[in-house]
C-alpha cells in the first residue's frame, strides 16, 4: 500500500502540470487558428 500511495505521489504531479501545459497550449492555438482562418480576408482589404 505505502508503494502505491509514493508512485501515485511521484507519477501524480507530472501528469497534472502536464494536463495544465496542454490546456494552455490548446487555447493558444485555437488563437493561431482563428488568426491564420481570418487572413485571406484581411489580406484583401
């Protein structure tokens, strides 16, 4: 039991910072997207 709870402690932490660096990354490039998708329009004005 106690060598579960440390793999837990262990493994726990890196899958939630990488959880958070994956959601901040998607809502930058929903940014990119929506910035490349709204080019061609500005490019011609």
């Amino acid at each position: 039991m106690d060598a579960f709870i440390s793999f837990i402690s262990e493994v726990g932490f890196p899958i939630v910072v990488t959880m958070y660096l994956l959601y901040r990354i998607e809502t930058k490039l929903d940014a990119v997207i929506t910035s490349l998708q709204t080019l061609p329009d500005r490019m011609k004005d």
